[in-house]
C-alpha cells in the first residue's frame, strides 16, 4: 500500500491549504477519500478482470486470496510486540522502551517497567483488530477490492486522520470513516480474545466479558475499547487510562480492574493469548468457508 500512502500525500499537498475555511478543508478531505479509495479498487477490479482472461475461476481466487493474505499482519505483529519483551533482556528497561517506541506513539521516557509492558499489550489488542480482524472481515464481505477499500482507509486515517492545525478539519472524513469500517472487526476481535481465554489456563473468560460489557465503551476510541477491555479482563490488568504523548498527559478511562503493575510475564501471556485468538478467529472461517461450499 505504499503507492496509497503517496497518493494521500499527493492529495494532502494539493487540497489542504490552511488559508481555507474549515468547512471547505472538510469538503476537499471528502474528495480526497472518495479518490483515495475509489482508485485503488478500481485498479484492484481491472486486474482481476485480467486474470480471469488468463486463469480458471479456482486459479484466480487462489491469486486473490494470496493478495489478500499480504495485507494481513499477523506474524509481523507478533514479532514487533515480541521485540519489546526481548528488548528488557540483555539492556533492561532502556531495551524494553526502545522497543515500545516503534510501535506507539507516546512518549516511552515517561514509562517505567510496567508502563512499557501496558503500552505493548494495548498496541497488540489494538492492532489485533485493526490489522488482522478487520482486513478479513472485509476480504470476507467483499474479496481483494474489499480489503483494499479497507486498507486504503485505515492508511489515510494515519496518515491524516489526526486532531492538529492542519487534519483536523481535511482529515475529518477519514478519521469518522475509519471508525465506521472497524466497528465490526472491533467487536469481533473481543470475541476472539474471550474465546482464547477459555483454551488457557490462567486466562478468565468471565473476566474479559465484564470488562468488555462494563469498560468498552468508556473509551476514547469507539473501538480500541473492546479488544483492550478483553484483553485486561482476560489477563485480570488494567490497560489504558491516561498516557503521555508528546509530553501531553492524555486522559481516558481505565479497561478492566485488575493490577496495573504489569510485568514482562504478562506480555508473554498476552502473546499466548493473541496467537490463541488467531487460531480460533482461523478455525471460524475455516469452518464459515466449508459450510459455503458443501
């Protein structure tokens, strides 16, 4: 999707001019959705229509499943949360927050050992859903174009989807309809980390569904709350609540009620965690799949 992120930037550059009023950097940020979304699936549809010319039906569904499958980030999330709990071993905590610091966005710093620990496993839930959840969700409703649709969303919402001078108003669109695309994979995604957390021991399914039920929609994300709040209650932690960004402390609500002295052994049962939903989520559609085609 790297061709996506210099279209925005293109658009960024040629649409959002500070001296316009808000209301018309809101219009040109719809524009500029509409573009960035509707020109990659049209490119993603023109070559499926030529591989049809070239191939079976059942060889071109297999070339689009493994197009698909390359926007889904499951093992490389796994390796970068992985590299925080092995960041602590040979340089302690500066290792662990080096670490972090490739993967969120606040101020490591401001983190001691716990903190780092919480900030991992709120970045793995998180991307649980954003990265692997919701890219097959919508490879399921609506194949390769599907998926690209999706993608090219969640990349313009990093890229502009962000409450500063110059996106607040352009990236408006993108920031709201990228919440709308994620609503589902979010609740989903706390499905799967409650039902991992009965193939594990020491994991409370219970606890993760009063979290979820009791915390999710406390928090400032409309979706970030429901895998977090699974994952807090699964682990009996407390994740969220205000953090530090770029020396900004930000306010939210609490998930779960549970200690908030996370330790690395947490992240390594989080990791555990993470993988079991992975296969559970996998067997899901195994099974959805043999039930459409038999």
């Amino acid at each position: 999707m790297t061709w996506v992120g210099a279209l925005i930037a293109r658009l960024d550059r040629t649409l959002n001019h500070p001296k316009d009023t808000s209301g018309l950097r809101k219009f040109y940020g719809v524009i500029a959705l509409g573009v960035l979304t509707l020109i990659p699936v049209i490119v993603v549809v023109l070559c499926l229509e030529l591989l049809r010319l070239i191939f079976t039906p059942l060889q071109t569904h297999i070339l689009e499943g493994l197009a698909a499958s390359t926007l889904i980030a499951q093992r490389s999330l796994w390796e970068h949360v992985r590299a925080v709990l092995d960041g602590f071993e040979p340089n302690g905590l500066s290792g662990g927050r080096k670490a972090v610091s490739m993967i969120v966005g606040r101020d490591p710093e401001q983190l001691d050992e716990a903190g780092v620990v919480r900030a991992a496993i709120e970045s793995l839930a998180e991307n649980f859903s954003d990265g692997i959840v919701a890219p097959l969700f919508w490879t399921a409703l609506g194949g390769l174009p599907g998926v690209t649709a999706y993608k090219s969303i969640n990349t313009a919402d990093s890229m502009i989807g962000h409450l500063t001078p110059r996106h607040a108003a352009f990236g408006w669109a993108s920031a709201k309809l990228d919440d709308l695309v994620n609503l589902p994979a979010s609740r989903l995604s706390a499905l799967w980390i409650i039902l991992g957390a009965m193939t594990m021991r020491g994991a409370s399914p219970s606890g993760a569904f009063r979290a979820v039920r009791r915390d999710a929609r406390h928090h400032r994300s409309p979706n970030a709350g429901w895998p977090e709040a699974a994952m807090a209650g699964a682990l009996g932690l407390k994740l969220a609540g205000p953090r530090v960004y770029g020396g900004v402390t930000v306010e939210d609500y609490w998930m779960g009620n549970g200690r908030s002295e996370a330790t690395q052994d947490d992240l390594a049962r989080a990791l555990r965690l993470y993988r079991r939903a992975c296969i559970i989520q996998g067997l899901v559609l195994v099974g959805l799949t043999l039930m459409v085609c038999f």
